[in-house]
C-alpha cells in the first residue's frame, strides 16, 4: 500500500510539471499573439481611415461645389450627408489616436476641421446669395481638400515606415519563440527523463528490498528444515 502511495504522488507530481509547462507557454504564446494582432489591426485600420478621410474630403468639396453652381434641396442634402460621413472618419481617426501621437496627425486633424468650416461657411453665404464671399470661401474649401489628400499621403508613409518596424519586431519575436520552444523541448526531455529514472529507481528499491527479504525468509525455511 506504501509503495502504490509513493507510485502515485510520483505520477501526480511528473503530471503537474508537464501541465505547468505546458500552461506558461500557451498563456506567453497567446499574450504575445495578442499584443501583435492588435498593432497590426491598429496600423491597418489607420490605412482604411486616412483613405476614407481622403475620398470623403474630395466628395465633400465636389458636393459644396455642385450646391454653389445649383442651391437646390437634393444637392443641400448630398452635402450634409458627405459632412456627417467625414465628421465620423474623423471621429475614428481620434479614437485610433494614442496620446504621444506626433504632430503631423494633429495638423491632419486640423485640415479637417478647417475643410468642413470653410465648407459650412461657403454654404452659409449661398443662402445669404453672397457670390462674393461663397466664391472665395469655396476656393478655400478646395484647397483645404487639397491639402488633406496631400498630407494623407505623408501619413500614409509614415504608417509604412511604422508597419516595417512592426514587421521586423514580428520577426524578431518568431525567432525568440523558435529559441524558446527548442528550450522547452530540451527541457521537457531532460525532465521526462529525470522522471523515468526517478521513478524507476522508487520502484526497484522497495522491490529489491522485498526480494532480499524473501531470499532470507527461503534461506531461514531451508535451514530450518530437516
């Protein structure tokens, strides 16, 4: 009854290291994975954004323009429609934004805000039928929509240099993983067989022991017999 005792705690204990082991690296792997997915998406999703800011830019200038030449109800609509759209990607863009973000995105930020101004204010003088003014605050709706999709493009390439750095660190990790899981497997296998021999060595003593003690229980019986 000892020695099954003994057998099973031996079993027990090589069974929670290998689980223990097993356990640290698929909580070290998935943290890991997770920490890299979410720079890749946060990166991928800052394309999408700055491409969405561009067109919306554009559309809304061309909308702005086609209200100035016809100030009808459907083209007022069409023009508080691309506002709303471009307000929101700006919305997102602020949401994606991290506090030590650099001064370019804040610039970016403030083209927007002077694109959908000078944009509200062109729109104002058409009710007014100022020619004039909407003339001249249309001219600056253009050339705000200009600049955004000239700095967008800056931005953009900045978020490459910043997704090859991502992707050299992505590298670098898969290597140390690589490293890594050859330790563990070489551990692992040095630890599997410090257990076998741990373990077979529990069992031979308590075996040896009842064998010699049989032997002198035959040699006592034999000697004790007529």
């Amino acid at each position: 009854m000892k020695l099954l005792s003994s057998i099973r705690g031996k079993l027990l204990l090589c069974f929670f290291v290998f689980i223990l082991l097993f356990n640290i690296v698929s909580v070290s792997i998935y943290f890991s994975s997770s920490r890299l997915t979410n720079e890749y998406n946060t990166s991928f999703e800052r394309f999408l954004i700055f491409n969405s800011i561009s067109q919306q830019a554009n559309e809304l200038y061309e909308d702005t323009n086609a209200y100035v030449r016809d100030p009808s109800e459907e083209n007022l609509t069409s023009y508080y429609r691309s506002r709303l759209e471009l307000r929101d990607e700006e919305n997102r863009l602020e949401a994606n934004m991290e506090e030590s973000e650099n001064i370019e995105l804040s610039n970016y930020l403030n083209l927007i805000e002077s694109l959908i101004r000078n944009s509200e204010v062109t729109v104002g003088f058409v009710l007014r039928d100022d020619i004039e003014r909407y003339t001249s605050y249309l001219q600056e709706t253009q050339n705000s929509a200009s600049y955004i999709q000239e700095n967008t493009l800056s931005l953009i390439d900045l978020e490459l240099t910043e997704y090859q750095k991502l992707y050299a660190d992505l590298q670098s990790r898969n290597e140390a993983f690589r490293i890594f899981i050859i330790f563990l497997f070489i551990t692992t296998v040095m630890i599997a067989v410090f257990f076998a021999f741990w373990f077979s060595a529990g069992i031979n003593r308590p075996l040896q022991s009842l064998s010699a003690a049989a032997k002198k229980c035959l040699e006592g019986i034999l000697k004790g017999s007529p």
